[in-house]
C-alpha cells in the first residue's frame, strides 16, 4: 500500500518519508531540439505549474529535496487553500487547451493527456457539492496529518536535519501544525452544523491516536527526536538553543493542542459522529463516493459493476484456493483450512526479529531473476524496516515509502510487527514483491529518476496505476523465481483475494450500507486474512472511501494489455520491453496507458 493522491489535503496526508535528502533547485527544462513551439509551450506550462504548486503546498518540495520553502507547513484546510487550488487547476486547463496536440512530440502528447486527465479530475473535486462534504472531515484516523507529521519531523523521515536552518525550518513548521489543529477543530464544527460528521469508529480511531502522542510526554516525543543527537558540526550553543526551543514547541505547541483537539473529539464531536460507516449513510455521501471511484481508478465506473466484478474475481479465486487446499491434502472445508492457516503456530513469525531476516532472504532471492524480466530498473536503494509503534494498530501489514530522486534517501519497505500472532507467514513473498521489489519500489523510483518527464509525471500518478502495478507485481511469482512452496502459493492467492474482496467490501459499506461487522465477517469468511489485518482493511476502506478499488481495476487492465500483446506479437513478445513501456513514463491514467500499449503493439510489429 502506498498513496500519494492530491486530490485534496487530506488525501495528500498519507505521504511519509523515512530519511532526508539533498536540498536542490528546481530548474526549468529546456525542450528539445526537435521540439516545436507547441512543446516548448508545453514544457513552460508543466515547469510554471509545478513551481506554482510547490508554493501552495511546500511540503512536497521536502519530499522532493527542494528546501526552498521549507520553512513553511502549508495553508491546508483554509477556504485560501482550497481557493487558489481550484484557481489554479482553471488556469491550467486554459493555458492547456491553447496548445495544439497534434503538434507535439509522441511523448509530450502522453504528457498533455495525462495532464489534462489530472488537472480536469482535480477540478472535479472542488464543486460547491462535493467541497460540502469533503472540507468538513478534514483528517480520519488514516489519512490524518496527525499520524503523517510526527514521522515527517522525527529525524528519521523526510525532513532533513543538517544544518542549524533545517532545525529552524522545523520549528516553524512546528508552529503552522499547532494553527492548523485548531482549524480542524472549526472544519468539524461546520459539519456539525451541516450534519456532515465522521463515523463514531473513525472518530474513536482518531482519540486513541491522539492518546498514544500524548502520553509520550516531551522528551518521549517523536517530535523530540532531531534533538537528541545533532550533526557535529552545529555548534554546541545552537544545539543548546534548538533543543530548548523544540522542548517549548512540544510542551507549549503541540501538546496542548493535541490535548484541545482530543478533548474536542471526545466531549463534542463523538456524541454526534455517525453509528453508520458508509458515505451511503452521509448527506451528498453518493455523488461523493461517485467521484471517488473515478478519482482512484481513473474510469468512470458505477459502484454496481465494481461489486458483482468483485463477487466474480472471488468465486474464481476461491476456485484457485481449493485445489491448493487439496493439493497439501487437508481434508477440511476451505473455511476450516482458513482457521489453520489463522490459528495453526507453525504459520506464526516466531519473532520480529525472524520476521525481519526473512524479508531480507525473499529480497535476495527475487533480486536474482529480476534481469529475466526488467532491462529497466532503479538506481534508488531499498530499506526494510517495521513499522513504528505509535502507528502500527492502525497499519497495513506492509507499507512503501519512496526515497529521493537521486538515491541518497533509499525507499523503504515497512512490515508490521503488531500483533505478532496475527501476522501469518504465507503470502510474505507476494507482500514483498507488490510493496517491494518489483512492485512499488521500481513503479516509483523509476518515474521519478526519470529527469525527461515533467515534474507532475515524476512524482505524481494515480492509485489505479500505482497499486494496479504493485498488483500485477504479484502475478510475477512464478517468473521470479517465488510462491514455489503451495503454503506460500495459497498466500499469493490470498492476497490476491484481499484486492478482489475490497471490490465486493468497498461497495458494500459505500454503496449498499454494509455494517463494519458484516463486511469485517465478509472477509474473514472468504480469506484466511488474520482479524487484526482484516479489521484495520475495513476500518481502512471506512476512513478512505474508493482508494481500494483502484488495485484491482489497475492490474486487471495492466494484464489485459499484456494478454493482448502476446497476442499480437506473439514471438517478438518481450516481457522486459513491455515492463519498460508500462513503468518509463510514470503512473498513467487508464485510457492513456491503454492507448501507449496499442501504439507500442503496432510499432513492435
């Protein structure tokens, strides 16, 4: 799993970051020689718009390694913010249709299609209808700032703490958090008064959060963290004055609002939040959860048809699982084979030390056949790491947060030690290749070490192509050289389980008014997903409506164009020529994948 949306703030809340990068200038790229006017005017728009939309939102540049507004958190969550998104996106499209298509180069016309797509789908969201719903649940117990800050500003994530400027950076942004805690606190009071409210659940969520930040006290903070040890080249009397100054930020910022924004939560929101979970259930709910649906799998999809797509993705792998079942021999029904895979030790990690060594182990032997399938790969580096413990209840089993452009911030691997007993060994080796090696590591790193696409290309995307290909990285098991073992087999068909059951459980709670226990049972009953696993997936699906369809829709596409190019070429087909055409441009919108893929097909030919 990993996001990186901007629809809106609070989808952009879920980015993280482990270690710091270089500081860098944005340059504006020169077109081509060949280039036409129309692609200069192009390569202007993409370089304009960008550079636009690191001011608005600065944290992006950090991420980026660009620190020049990095003293700056952002106006997210203000009706300013919001006014000069939308501004923004109309100008683009302005400026966009002045250029003539047909002109540009083949590569720039993916460009101005997958600009066009992201800019007119942005718009989307800024309607007076969907803002109504939208601005007034401004972070959940998922996607919230609350759970993305701590680890952005802990040292060991994304903002860098090298010199005196980068700490001084820090408090700044230290004070925009504080303001912008209590305006999270006026965005739900409106939607109180508009009886727009959040589920009690995620509420709850959001209560434990905040209680596990607060009891870490000062010092315990994982806010504290940059100031425990410093480089040693900032003096000791700039240490003295940082350290002392981050302590007051702590104790006389942040904490006392956490602590108003807990209080907020539990004494005058929670007594009104909502016992339903769905956006069925929510005023302007169903336009809502329309537009996510399009927004994450960047088709204009009814909720119907994702559902019975769902129903019939998991009677074939249901299928799938019973000849494994009667392959290890166990005379069971598949129910009760589920409860063994659960339940039975020998499929427990016997620690998180164990668990942690083993990821190592299925990443050198996948790193072995990576050549028979990829000419393309990163530069970037890999980490694995588990996930920390102020976030890890809420967590996935396994997470990916991408490094910097230029390697020296390697990307991470995150695996979850929550719950140890939970957390069954068979489908390790499928979680490793989507989260990993070759599924999310190689999708983004190679898009955004690519200097020839435009920004937006390099470090933006879509969830439908982002984990649609972490998805179809799982379908690679037998090529790479995994899943050689039935137990792990019976994993990877799990997991692919999960990604079919999150169509059937998505739609059930959005549009059809599924309970959390009817779709928490839903997938306890068709998986032998463990319930710490499955809990945090539907609470998941609860607190980011639409996002979990996108893996499904992503891959089947992914694999109907692969289908099709075996196909069509049968002989000339090159695994490693295709790989290359679906990951060099970045993540594309459907359609526009879609449309390269053909183009290629016929070229090859």
């Amino acid at each position: 799993m990993t996001l990186r949306p901007m629809l809106l703030a609070a989808t952009f809340l879920a980015i993280m970051s482990p270690l710091h990068g270089p500081s860098v200038q944005a340059a504006e790229p020169a077109a081509t020689p060949a280039a036409s006017s129309e692609d200069t005017a192009l390569i202007k728009l993409f370089h304009d718009s960008d550079e636009a939309a690191l001011k608005r939102n600065p944290i992006e540049g950090v991420f980026r390694g660009d620190m020049r507004y990095a003293g700056r958190l952002g106006d997210y969550f203000s009706d300013d913010y919001y006014a000069g998104e939308r501004g923004a996106a109309e100008a683009d499209l302005a400026a966009l249709r002045k250029i003539d298509r047909a002109k540009l180069t083949a590569t720039n016309q993916i460009a101005y299609d997958v600009f066009q797509w992201r800019t007119e789908i942005a718009l989307k969201g800024f309607a007076p209808d969907l803002m109504d719903v939208t601005k007034v649940q401004p972070v959940d117990h998922f996607s919230g700032f609350h759970t993305f800050y701590p680890a952005f500003a802990s040292g060991g994530g994304a903002a860098p703490f090298r010199t005196v400027q980068d700490y001084e950076n820090n408090l700044q942004r230290h004070r925009d958090y504080v303001v912008m805690i209590d305006r999270w606190i006026e965005r739900f009071r409106q939607g109180m008064k508009a009886g727009v409210v959040e589920p009690k659940l995620v509420v709850n969520n959001m209560i434990d959060q905040l209680d596990l930040q607060i009891a870490q006290g000062v010092e315990g903070s994982t806010f504290y963290g940059p100031v425990k040890e410093f480089p040693a080249d900032i003096p000791a009397a700039d240490q003295a004055r940082l350290r002392a100054a981050t302590v007051a930020a702590i104790r006389d910022g942040i904490l006392p609002a956490y602590q108003r924004f807990r209080t907020f939560l539990k004494t005058e929101y929670l007594p009104v939040a909502r016992d339903s979970v769905g956006l069925v259930g929510l005023k302007g709910g169903d336009k809502l959860y329309t537009h996510l649906i399009e927004v994450n799998t960047t088709l204009p999809l009814k909720a119907e048809d994702v559902h019975e797509l769902g129903l019939k993705e998991v009677a074939r792998i249901t299928a799938e699982m019973e000849k494994i079942k009667a392959q290890v021999g166990f005379k069971g029904s598949l129910a009760e084979f589920f409860v063994y895979l659960r339940d039975d030790p020998k499929f427990q990690p016997p620690s998180a030390e164990w668990l942690r060594e083993e990821y190592f182990r299925i990443g050198k032997r996948v790193d072995q056949r990576i050549p028979e399938q990829f000419s393309l790969v990163p530069r970037s580096p890999l980490e694995i790491k588990a996930v920390e413990p102020y976030r890890e209840k809420t967590e996935a089993g396994g997470s990916y947060q991408q490094g910097t452009p230029d390697g020296s911030r390697p990307g991470v691997f995150y695996y979850n030690t929550y719950d140890l007993k939970s957390r069954t060994t068979p489908g390790m080796e499928t979680l490793y290749l989507h989260e990993a090696v070759p599924g999310h590591h190689f999708q983004i790193s190679l898009a955004q070490e690519n200097r020839e696409l435009p920004a937006f290309m390099r470090f933006g995307g879509n969830t439908a192509f982002v984990e649609g290909w972490a998805l179809y990285a799982e379908t690679l098991w037998k090529d790479l050289g995994m899943e050689t073992d039935p137990y792990q087999r019976f994993g990877g068909l799990s997991d692919e389980m999960l990604r079919a059951m999150r169509l059937v459980v998505d739609t059930g709670i959005h549009a059809k008014g599924w309970s959390r226990d009817q779709a928490l049972n839903y997938m306890l009953t068709h998986s032998n997903i463990g319930k710490a696993d499955a809990t945090a997936e539907v609470e998941r699906y609860i607190a980011i409506p639409g996002q979990a369809l996108a893996y499904k829709i992503g891959a089947l596409t992914i694999l109907k164009l692969k289908a099709k190019a075996q196909k069509e070429l049968g002989a000339k087909f090159d695994p490693r020529a295709f790989h290359a055409q679906v990951l060099d441009t970045g993540a594309l919108p459907m359609s526009v994948l879609e449309a390269k893929i053909d183009a290629w097909i016929k070229a090859s030919k």
